[in-house]
C-alpha cells in the first residue's frame, strides 16, 4: 500500500461585502497585486497569518487591502468554507468566506488595491472560484430576506416604504407588487412611522420609517 503524502491547505479568509447604490446591488472587489492572477479582480482576501482568529484576519485583510473598517458593516457574519481541489494554482487551499452588508461604503485608493463597488448583475471577470462565491452569498442574503430583517443593514436608518421595497427588488432581482409587499412587511411589524417626511420629486411627499431595533432580528414567520 503506498504511502500517503500530507500536503497542509493554506488557510486564506475572502469578505463578500454588498451595499445598495443606485438601486443596485453592488460588492466590493479589489485588483490584485501579484501572482497568481495579477490585475484580476477578486473579494479582498488574504492569508491568516499565525496567532489569527479568521475574524481578526478579515479585519485586517478589509482595512489593507479595501480601506474599510469592518466595524462599519451594519451586518457581517461567517458565510462558508469553500475547500473545492484546484481553486487555487499554487496548490490546496481553504478560505473560509464572510458575509457583509453596509450603506454609503466610500471606495478608497490611498494606499489599497483600488476598491470597487461593482453590480452583482455585471461582474468583470474574477479570480479564483470567487465569481461562485459571489453567487453563493448572493443566494443566501436572498433567502435571510425570508427569515430576518437583515435589508436593514443595506438602508438608511430612516426609509420611506418604496425605498424599503426597491432595496427588497434589489436584493431579490424581481419586481415585487406594491400592495401586496406593503401589506405583508407591515403586518410582520418590524418597523414605525416616524413623524418625518421625505420629497421624492413631483410625488407627495412619503412618509419615513425606522426599525424598531437596529439589529438582526429572525422573523416570526417567514417572509416569501
């Protein structure tokens, strides 16, 4: 019987970090510096370094490489350890993925690997399995939609209800009937009117809402 050989993975942390703009769903990618893949894009990730949790390394990784403290994510959690063999040249390797979600996230050059929003719908050529992992995570913010009030983490802390929509058609990548969402997120009761109002061109103006909490809430039912 032959001998097996041990080769160890290198452990690496990748963040898929989405935000709304213009009505899209966009994530951040960043071009790399070297090989393998040089100039490509790709998620912000890297190595973690020895002594490391993998979230320390995501912090790190997100504030070198994308200029972005992860602190000001509304939401990031852990999204999956993606171990498929070839996903990187250099030999085996495990990246264990976060998930993000944030608002008015600025894009940053100064001393990092030219951060870019980029819309999920349109994404340039990747390195690496990132665009399935992109889709991936894609897949799973939908369906938290279902169960949690995660959108609130990709709107401002104040919204009117066609806003809280859009981000929904946004996220979801379908239309979604005017009456029929306002009557089912309201009756879940997540959210208050406020006694704000916001101008939305030629319309009247609408009224603005806010969570009750400002945090990751699971639904009392679901929300399909």
């Amino acid at each position: 019987m032959a001998k097996e050989t041990y080769v160890p993975p290198t452990l690496t942390v990748d963040s898929v970090i989405f935000q709304l703009t213009n009505d899209k769903l966009m994530v951040l990618l960043i071009k790399r510096a070297n090989e393998p893949f040089k100039n490509s894009w790709a998620l912000p990730g890297g190595y973690i370094a020895a002594g490391e949790t993998t979230t320390e390394a995501m912090d790190r990784v997100l504030k070198n490489k994308a200029g972005l403290n992860s602190k000001n994510l509304g939401l990031i959690e852990q999204l999956y350890t993606f171990d498929t063999i070839a996903r990187d040249p250099r030999g085996p390797a495990v990246a264990v993925t976060y998930m993000g979600l944030g608002r008015n996230l600025a894009e940053s050059d100064d001393k990092t690997q030219h951060p870019t929003f980029f819309p999920v719908t349109d994404l340039p050529k990747l390195a690496y399995d990132h665009k399935d992992i992109i889709a991936y995570a894609h897949e799973r913010l939908k369906s938290k939609l279902t169960y949690t009030n995660a959108i609130f983490a990709l709107l401002e802390l104040k919204f009117s209800l066609s806003e809280l929509q859009t981000a929904y058609e946004a996220v979801l990548d379908r239309s979604l009937d005017k009456r029929n969402f306002r009557k089912k997120f309201l009756s879940l009761g997540l959210i208050q009117p406020t006694n704000e109002y916001r101008q939305d061109g030629a319309h009247r103006p609408a009224r603005l809402y806010r969570f009750h909490h400002p945090g990751l809430q699971t639904l009392t039912r679901s929300f399909d």
